[in-house]
C-alpha cells in the first residue's frame, strides 16, 4: 500500500515535471504560425478609412494575393519585432512591477490587508465577491482587460492572508475581467467601436447586455468562491499548492508586521491613483503609458512617505521589476505569434473562411456560428479592437442578409473575443498574470476550462435568445 502511495506522488511529479514552460509553448504557436504561412493561401480585403480614422475592412472585396511564407530566420526576427510592439504593456508591466515590491517593502498593503481580514474576519464568501464587482464594474464600463495585470499582486497577498491561494488570487482577477470585458455594456474598444461600424446608436441594447453581464458574474463569482472554499478547507486540494508553499514562504520573508501612520497616507495615495487611472481611461483615453507612469508616482511618493532612501527606493523598484520580468517578456512572444500571421497575409484569409463557414445556416445556427468563428479567431488576433476593426464590416453585412440583428451580431463577436481571452496563450494579459503568479499554464487550463464551458453555453443561450426577440438598438 506504502510503495503504491510512493509511487503515485513519483508519478505525479513526473507529470508535473514534464509541463511545458511557458516560454516552450509560446514558440511552438509561433513555430505552427509559421507552418500555417506555408498552407493557407495568401489573400486580402481592401481597407478604408472608418471611426476615429482607423481603417476598415471592405465586404466583399477579398482577393487572392502572392503567397508570402514566413521562414524559419523571420520567426526569430518576430521576436524582438514582437517585443517592440508590445513594449507600451511590457513596459508597464515592469513599472508595476517594481512599484509593488516598493509598496511590499513599506508594509502598507500587508497592513490594509490585514486591517480588512480584522474587520470582515477571514470570511472569503464575503470578501471575494466584493473584490470581484469593483474589478469587473471598471472592465464592464471601460475594458481595459491589462488592468487585471495591477489587480494580480494585491489579490496574491490578499489570499494569502485568507489561507488561501495564488491561484485564486489570478481566479479573482481574470473571472472578474475577462467576465466582464466578454459581457461589456459600454467597452469602447469592443462594443461601442462595433456598434459605429455596424450603425447602431453608440451604447444601444444596455439593458439586455446588463442581463448578460449579470449572468456571466454571479456564475464566474460562485465558480470561483467554490474553488477557494475548497482550498480553504483543504489546503493540499489547492491545483498549485507546491507554488503556494513557495509564494508563502517569499511573503514571510519580507513581511512588515508593524502598522505605521503613513500607511495610511499610503492607502490613500493608492485610492487616488485607482480613480484616477479609471477617470483617465473612460475620459482622457489613457492606456498603459499613462497608468504606469501613475504607478511610477505612486512607488517614489510611497517609498518617501516610509522615509526611505532614494537608493532604497531604487533598489526596490529594481528588485520588483526584475521578478516581472519573464512576465513583460511573455507578453512580446505572445505578439510574435500574431506578427508571423500578418507577414504571411493569411489573417484576411483566415477571416474569409470563418465567414464562409456561417453564410447559409438557420438564424439561430448563425448567430451561434458568428460566437463560434469570432473564438477561434481570437487565437489569431487577440486584440479586441483589431478583430472588430476586422471582422465587424463583414459580419454586420452578412448579419443583414441572412437576417440576424447587428445587436446579436455585436454580442456574438464580443463574447467570442471576450471568454477566450482568459484561456488562448496568445493573450498577453493571461499568460503575464500566470507567470507573475507562478502558476503554470495548463494548471490554469485545467482551473478554468470548467467555468468557460458554462460561460460559452450560456453565451449560445443568450444569442438564441436575442436572435428570438429581434433584439434592435434599444
């Protein structure tokens, strides 16, 4: 019985030893990109100029074009080209990064953590719901799914402190966002950006999206609180339990148990700062420039406030930012991908015959069929504005044929991009949050994939449902 226990954990350890880096993963996608270059014809729609001035595709005016394959030497050229691209996220990354390990070092988020865990008691059915409707209530009305980058290091020492672990901490953060930028009311990067293209009036159809958006959290809430309990009760039930150890063992090493005055001087600079990185964002069109040069502020006031040093200051910025640093780089390979597609012209492609495949079929099959191509092609383009600026002029004219309303046609494309989002590795938000987190990809996949499963049929429900009501622009 003892060499059959013994054996199993060997066994188990084997598996575990056997996941794939992230980094593996990533440049085998980039590597079938490639393949991919070498079999899909080489094809494009004309573009023109549409809202804001960003252009547009053209319906109906796809071509065949010059097959441009990419070799083996450019997707090792796709690499830093990726990183330049994605440098405004990665950059970001990196300043949070850093500014956290300063805010770590003064002890103010263990002293507000531990004040809320006083005075709510270690009672996550309550606390957790609560951190979960103030994130997605920002994603659900501005998007900005790379803010669930910032929500990771304070819900990591906020489970922490609630005997639970870092996988709930990337649960709370990414169920919450990506629940709500799949479900958005008033995105303007998704829906209200689709909703121009299509002629709608800006932000019509509120009220049915508020349903859905409801929907997705209670069952992206529950999902996650059951999870924690279970964790909560037993511990060795957690998916990471060997990297909760670790992460445990790293926050008491540093832990500040003192409370000081300035904390809370600190607690109120970070309030500030959160209002007005979502002040910026919904009215001065801020992104991640912006929100880190805020966080920047942020560290140098905090670090001052604990009365450090400007070499301590440094020292710790230098010490945070190098522990996200596989996160920001991540984030690049992540564009690589998407760049080896675009060099070898096949996205248009790719996109003809996702359309292809719903022209024909029953209105309900169709706007299930939209939900379903708009998913897969989020694994090519993992952006949410670039696959409506690609994707939305030729959706809402076939829409318009074969008679699905362009509001079912919106939500069937932003809930494609949206659920997938927190599960292709393509997405650079996920896989920097998982890496931060230390927790492993597909130990993610195994977490998620259940509650993605409930999200996409509900998704199909709601379709059926719009396409049933004709659901307008009101």
């Amino acid at each position: 019985m003892t060499q059959n226990v013994i054996s199993e954990k060997k066994t188990k350890s084997k598996l575990k030893l056997s996941m794939p880096n992230v980094f593996v993963i990533l440049f085998a996608m980039m590597f079938m990109a490639m393949i991919a270059t070498w079999v899909v014809p080489s094809g494009s729609y004309d573009r023109v100029e549409g809202p804001d001035g960003r252009m547009v595709v053209v319906p109906d005016s796809y071509t065949v074009s010059d097959s441009t394959p990419v070799g083996l030497f450019d997707v090792f050229i796709a690499v830093p080209q990726g990183l330049t691209e994605a440098a405004m996220i990665a950059w970001a990354i990196l300043i949070i990064g850093g500014t956290w390990q300063i805010l770590h070092a003064t002890g103010a988020i263990s002293a507000g953590i531990g004040n809320m865990v006083t005075k709510l008691g270690k009672r996550e059915a309550i606390i957790i719901p609560i951190m979960m409707l103030i994130f997605a209530s920002i994603a659900a009305f501005i998007g900005a799914m790379e803010l669930a980058i910032v929500y990771i290091p304070i819900m990591i020492a906020m489970c922490l402190a609630l005997r639970l672990d870092v996988l709930t901490a990337v649960g709370i953060s990414l169920v919450s966002v990506g629940g709500a930028f799949a479900a958005s009311l008033t995105n303007p990067f998704t829906v209200g950006l689709a909703q121009q293209i299509a002629g709608l009036p800006l932000y019509s159809g509120f009220g049915y999206r508020l349903i859905v958006l409801t929907a997705f959290l209670g069952i992206g809430i529950l999902y996650v609180l059951l999870y924690a309990r279970r964790v909560k009760k037993d511990p060795r039930k957690s998916l990471v339990y060997e990297e909760n150890l670790n992460f445990i063992k790293t926050y008491k090493e540093n832990e500040v148990l003192e409370h000081r005055k300035e904390h809370k001087y600190i607690g109120a600079l970070l309030i500030v700062a959160f209002a007005l990185i979502v002040y910026g964002v919904l009215k001065l069109g801020w992104f991640m420039f912006e929100i880190g040069a805020v966080f920047l502020i942020v560290g140098i006031v905090s670090g001052l406030l604990s009365k450090m040093s400007l070499d301590t200051i440094t020292d710790h910025f230098i010490e945070g930012a190098k522990s996200v640093l596989l996160a920001a780089l991540v984030v690049g390979l992540a564009r690589s991908i998407v760049i080896i597609i675009e060099n070898g012209g096949i996205i248009d492609t790719i996109v003809m015959a996702l359309v292809a495949m719903i022209d024909g079929l029953p209105h309900a099959v169709s706007v299930i069929g939209i939900f379903i191509s708009q998913s897969i092609f989020n694994l090519i383009v993992p952006s949410g504005s670039g696959q409506v600026m690609i994707t939305m002029p030729i959706l809402s004219s076939v829409a318009e044929m074969v008679g699905i309303t362009k509001q079912s046609t919106i939500l069937a494309t932003q809930l494609g991009d949206g659920i997938t989002n927190i599960l292709f590795p393509v997405s650079g938000v996920l896989m920097a949050s998982l890496v931060y987190a230390k927790v492993p990809y597909f130990t993610w996949v195994k977490f998620i994939m259940p509650l993605l499963i409930i999200w996409t049929v509900l998704g199909c429900i709601f379709l059926v449902i719009a396409q049933a009501i004709q659901w307008g622009p009101f």
